[in-house]
C-alpha cells in the first residue's frame, strides 16, 4: 500500500474553494477518512470506501466533496479552517498509511483596502480645495498691488505737478 501527496502545504485566501490532493495504491476497495486537527484539538471530517456515500460530519456538510483517488475538496474556506488535514487509508487486511497536509488560509481585509482609498480621496479634495485657494489669493493679491500700483504712480504725479507748480 501506497499513499502520494502531492502538495503538503497549501495556502489560500478565504472563501476560496480549495482541492486536498492525494493518491493511493492499494489491493481491494480501503477506508479513507480525514480529520482536521487544530489549536481546538481533532474532528473528523468525512470518512467513506470509494464508490459509496461519504460520512460527512456535521461541521463539514455541504462543505465537502470526496474523491475516488482519497482527494477531498473544501468549499469556501474561512481563516477558522487553518490547521492540519490528516488522511488514512485503511486496507481490509487492517494495513494503514497516514499523510498530512498543511492548510493556511488568509484573510482579505477589505476594510483597510477601503479605508486607504478613502483617505486618499479625502486627500485629493483638500488639495483641490487649496489649489483653489491659493489661485484664489494669488489673484486678489494681483488686483491688490495693481490698485496700489495705480495710487503710487497718482501720488508720484501729484507731486511732481506740485513740483512744478511751485518753481
């Protein structure tokens, strides 16, 4: 009896479908069960003999989808679903194989995604509202020194006719 694990580490973001891929060679027809063993201690998964109804746990319905070749498939995993697959396979004759894989899953926090794009607009708008500003003032400030401009070069005449008027 043989058992082949292809991948015995997988990482994958919540909500994603993801495959626990393994092979075996055996003679006969064997058992093949699946547990998951994490920081909250072990629970079986499924347990079923190829080509007959699956034993899915309570915790696992409709999450799960057996395979011939021992492969079982996890629909929608959430971070709670981290933690360490473990196969047997059991020949009638009563040899076993054991195998694990390793899942960690990750979670997508869009929370922080949405809260840096709105920063950022809020950013963007303020420095529009400034920009504003400041061509804004930078006009009122031209008008200003052209008026003053204006007085200075009446006063200046002003005198210079007073100049001359008193020569």
């Amino acid at each position: 009896m043989s058992l082949y694990i292809p991948q015995s580490t997988i990482n994958a973001t919540a909500g994603e479908d993801i495959l626990l891929s393994v092979d075996y060679s055996c003679h006969g027809v064997p058992t093949i069960e699946w547990k998951y063993t994490s920081n909250w201690g072990v629970q079986k998964i499924v347990q079923w003999k190829p080509g007959t109804q699956a034993n899915v746990s309570q915790s696992h319905k409709d999450r799960v989808c057996t395979f011939d070749n021992g492969s079982i498939q996890l629909f929608s995993v959430g971070v709670r679903d981290s933690g360490y697959y473990v196969i047997t396979v059991t020949e009638h004759l009563g040899s076993s194989q054991f195998g694990t894989i390793v899942l960690h899953v990750s979670e997508i926090l869009y929370e922080d995604l949405h809260f840096v794009a709105v920063f950022l607009a809020f950013l963007a708008a303020v420095a529009a509202v400034l920009i504003s500003l400041m061509w804004v003032c930078n006009k009122c400030a031209y008008k200003f020194q052209r008026k003053r401009r204006h007085k200075l070069k009446e006063s200046t005449t002003e005198e210079i006719e007073l100049q001359d008027v008193e020569c």
